[in-house]
C-alpha cells in the first residue's frame, strides 16, 4: 500500500509595525539645561533713532499746522473790518441811492455802495463834471466815511463810495490786497458801464491803506482824471512781519499782500494830490517817509495839514486849486 505524505502550510502571522517615538517640536528648542531662551532685546541705538524721528515728526507737524493758522488769521493784524454801518448820508442830512453791483454768475451782488450826486446849488458847481470814486481805509466800514463824503460833495462833486468784500455789508469774504483792487476795478467798471461816466471824469480818493490801493489803480488806469491821496501808509505789511508770530513762520511767503506804495508811484501817470497831516518842522521837501510822493512823476500837490481833513479851509482850497488844474 502507498504511502501518501501530505503537507500542511500554516499561514504566516502579518508583522506588526512598532511606533517610532517622536521628539516634541518644542523639545529641539529647549537647552539642555532645560532653561527657556531669552526675549528678543532691542538695541538702546535703535529706540532712541526711532524716539528721534517721532519728536522731529511731531514738530514738523505742529509747525506745518502752525504755518496754516497763520496763513488763514495774519489778515485780521492788517484789516480790520465791521459789519454793521450805523451811518449813512441821510445822518447828515445828504440824498443818495443805495447801490448793488459785481453781480455773481447767480446774480447775488458782491458789493455795496453809496451814490452821491453833486447838488445844483453846490458851492463850486463846476466840479460837477467831476465823480470821486472813494476808496476808504483798513479800519471800519462805509459808515465812517459819511464826513469825509459830506466834505468832498460840499465841492460840488459827484460821489460814489463802496465796501470792499468782508465789510459793511458787502459779500462777506477774507479782505486781501488782490480782492482790493478786483473790488476797485468792479467800481470803475460800474461807473463807466451803468453810470456811463466818462474815465476821464473820474477822481480816485484813498485814505489810508485805502490810499495805497488808489495809487495801484491809478497806476494801472492812466486814463483816469487825478487821484487824492489821505496819507498813505508807508510800510502797510509791517502790521503783519513785525508780529511776533511771524518770526515762527516764513510769513513773506505765506502772505502775498505788499501795497508797495513807492512802486505804484513810479509808474503813476496821472495827477496826484497829497494830503499830510503834520509838516516836521524845518523840512523843505518831502521828508523820508513821503519817498512814494518823491518817485511820482508825473503832476504833483503836496499839502500839510494840521486839523482834521473835513474841516481844514486849506484842505478846500487846496482840492479846489487841483481840481482846477485838471484837464477838461
């Protein structure tokens, strides 16, 4: 009988994986000691630059804000403007018409006047023919100019006087030198276009600042008849360079209004009379501060006074003589 051998294969049992222990992430960055590293340090250098260029921008700041507090309030040392007029020509006893005109794009006027015609039975009717456009000075409003207006219309003149724009009751705006003369134009414009006053019956009287402004127009329009000058300023801007505070600030740059009287002179074409109220004693010229009256060249009057312009006799017959020397 064969003999049969018969064979018998286990399974094998699948190895089993072990885990591989892991060192902690953190574990790499710990000493051996077992200590935590120290914080990052900063350097004193460096704080202290960075102190530095936070204090210098602190103060560029602060001077840059300084210099736009100044820029937008230096005007008010020069100008001094009031809003309410109190006066009028009625308040001593003369007839006028209220006038509007520089009319805006909406048709809101930008200025507000005074015209005062000549009466017929004026003292020197004559100077009828004449318009005195006034040009008031920094201070006040149209309401402090009723006496030197009254003075001027007791000629015989026709009169028209006007608030620049931030005063009386005109537009209200920040007053500078460029709006003065806009201001001044707009006038002439008005008397020659509405009026149709001829600009060779024209007269420019300033006093003060206002002065200054009429010997740049007057310069500007040389077919105007004469200008009166009521003491110009000398050093208009000083009000504002000499503050204390513009030392701060570079105050030439930030402010643009000059009224440099002596230049406007030297270009002044037409004739001109001065009136000043003290006469220094022993001076046979104009003195130092009338450089502007020595620099005019063309026709010139100088007149000093000693009592107020309206009621000075010399002032009268003075303005009566000049008016007389005018071209027809």
């Amino acid at each position: 009988m064969a003999k049969v051998e018969v064979s018998i294969t286990m399974p094998r049992k699948k190895a089993q994986s072990r885990p591989v222990a892991t060192r902690p992430r953190s574990a790499s960055l710990q000493p051996a000691s077992g200590l935590k590293s120290p914080p990052p340090t900063v350097s004193g250098r460096w704080l202290l630059m960075g102190v530095s260029v936070a204090l210098v921008g602190a103060a560029v700041c602060s001077w840059g804000v300084l210099c736009l507090l100044f820029w937008q309030g230096s005007w008010q040392l020069l100008y001094h403007p009031v809003s309410a007029v109190t006066r009028t020509p009625a308040s001593v006893g003369l007839a006028f018409d209220p006038v509007a005109f520089a009319s805006t794009e909406t048709g809101e006027p930008r200025l507000k006047g005074w015209w005062v015609p000549a009466s017929a039975d004026a003292r020197f009717s004559r100077y009828s023919r004449f318009t005195v456009l006034y040009l008031h000075g920094q201070d006040g409003n149209l309401g402090d100019t009723v006496d030197s207006l009254a003075a001027l219309h007791a000629l015989g003149l026709n009169v028209f006087a006007f608030d620049y724009r931030g005063y009386g009751q005109s537009q209200f705006q920040r007053p500078s030198e460029k709006r003065w003369r806009e201001d001044a134009n707009w006038a002439i414009d008005y008397l020659t276009g509405i009026r149709h006053i001829a600009p060779g019956a024209i007269v420019l009287n300033g006093k003060a600042l206002g002065a200054n402004l009429a010997l740049e127009i007057a310069a500007a329009h040389p077919d105007l008849a004469g200008v009166v000058l009521e003491s110009p300023l000398d050093a208009p801007m000083n009000a504002i360079f000499n503050d204390a505070r513009s030392w701060l600030v570079p105050a030439h740059l930030l402010v643009s209004d000059r009224f440099n009287a002596d230049q406007a002179a030297t270009a002044l074409k037409i004739p001109s009379l001065w009136f000043e109220w003290t006469a220094p004693p022993g001076i046979l010229g104009p003195p130092e501060k009338l450089e502007a009256f020595r620099k005019a060249g063309s026709a010139k009057m100088l007149v000093w006074l000693t009592s107020s312009w309206q009621s000075s006799k010399d002032t009268t017959e003075a303005l009566a003589r000049w008016l007389d020397d005018l071209p027809n």
